[in-house]
DNA sequence: TTCGCAATTGCGAAAGTCCTAAAATAAGGT
DNA sequence: ACCTTATTTTAGGACTTTCGCAATTGCGAA
C-alpha cells in the first residue's frame, strides 16, 4: 500500500499548506493554547480561524479540549513542529530563491489585482 | 517578515501535497532520473507526470537536465527528502489513526463514485 | 527534410480551497 | 429566562488545482 501512504503524507502537507495554519501550529509551539489568544496574537477573524482549525483537526493535527466557555488546542506530536524546523532551515539555505520565489508570489498577486481591477 | 516566511513554507508544502509529486520525489531519492523511467516506474500518464514536474520545477524543488532528447530531474535539496522522512515516522507513530484517516478517504471516494454513478 | 520518440504545453471540465458574512451552538452570569 | 461572550457552522462566490486529451516542441536517426 504504498500509495495509500503517499495519499495520507499528501493529506498532512495540504493541511500544512497554508500561511495562517502554520502561524496556528508556531504559536501552538509552547503548548496548549485557548482559541482566544491565538485569535488575538496573530489578528485573525474567529470564523476564518475556527475554519483553520477544523481544518488541523480532521487531520489529527491538533486536540481540542473544552474547558468552560473556553477551548484549547495543542499540537498532537512534536514530530509537526519538527517539519516545520525543517523547513526554516530549508528557507535559509535557500534564501535568495525563496525571496525571489516571494516577490514572485507577490508580482502575481498585485497582477491579479490589477486585472480583476482593469475588468470591473 | 514572519508572515513571508510562512507564505513560503505554505507553498513548499503545497507542492508536496499530491501523492504523485511525493512518489516522483521518493523516486528521486536515489539520484538524478530520466523522466522516461520514472514514469514508467510509477506508471504515470507522461503530460500529467510533466505538470507534476512542473509544480516541483515551479518551487525549485527539483533541477532540470537535458542530455540529448531525454529530460533528467534530480532533487536539489535533501532536506526535502528529510521532510518526507519525518512524515514516515509520523505516520508509524499514527498509524491507527493514519488507517481509520485513509479508510475514511476511501470512503468518500467510495461514496462519490456511489453518486455520480447514481446520478449519470 | 521527414519520421518518430521524448517531453511539454494549452484547454475545458470537475473538484477542491479559501474568504467573508450571517446564523447557530454552547456556557456563564444576571 | 435572557443576555453576552466564545466558538463553530453554513452558505456564497472567487480562485486554484488536477486530470485527460489534443496539439506542439526538441532532438536524433534515416
């Protein structure tokens, strides 16, 4: 089932694959954590990050626990935050591609804004 | 510029979310590769296994070489190798949930099959 | 040049992702 | 019971990803 394997690693890394979700998983790096600060700290609309985390959930990224009014998330394994440490280094040893893989990423976007604005 | 990091981390992982891109990486682990004989290996559709390629070319996962008229790819990286490794363990170390999340896939493939059928 | 193989590219359909805004749920306090 | 706060869910539309198929490019051989 080699495949079946490929399939569940391509599952985590979609889950991975988005800038507010690894924020989510950074801020996670200390430990457990209420919905609210993660809200507050890194200024994201609550249903848009509930969806995040819905998102780490199904994946068994993140446990949630209910405690009162409040519910808490943390990072299921370390060997997450480990990919994640991975990456960093990746980033650095890779600086110059990733910065023009960046303002690559960014001409796209003020392009697509300017298209979308030229055709309204 | 956190926020840039993780966007670049975001679409490193992007590209690794498909099964086919992580069995031609797997693939990779060796070393330098024709196309002919990875798609032959992973029994790929050769326009599909070179849009895969593509996406890794894209994010400077793999480097292209062309001798002749053959095409070779190569991982540029081995950190990147080392990221599917992780993901190995941590799928050993989840392996009962990794089962019941690939069941569940399985499921809805199952399912949505079930219903196109239905509805064709 | 012309043929044939290797690899890539372009295109349209189907499915998936993401965001915002509105509605729903859950728990506590008054 | 009612109101407020915390969090989640739903619904919609915009955008992206993926696939198969057809067309194309690049290169060596005849």
């Amino acid at each position: 089932m080699p495949d079946a394997l490929r399939k569940f690693k391509a599952t985590i890394f979609q889950a991975l694959a988005h800038p507010t979700r690894i924020a989510i998983l950074e801020t996670l790096r200390g430990g457990e954590l209420p919905v609210s600060i993660i809200i507050e700290r890194l200024m994201l609309e609550p249903a848009n990050a509930s969806q995040h985390f819905a998102v780490l959930r199904a994946k068994h990224i993140v446990t949630r626990r209910k405690a009162g009014s409040q519910v808490y998330y943390s990072v299921r394994d370390p060997l997450i935050l480990e990919v994640l440490d991975i990456m960093r280094r990746y980033f650095q040893v890779h600086l110059e591609e990733s910065l023009s893989l960046l303002k690559e990423a960014e001409r796209e976007e003020t392009e697509r804004i300017l298209m979308t604005t030229v055709c309204t």
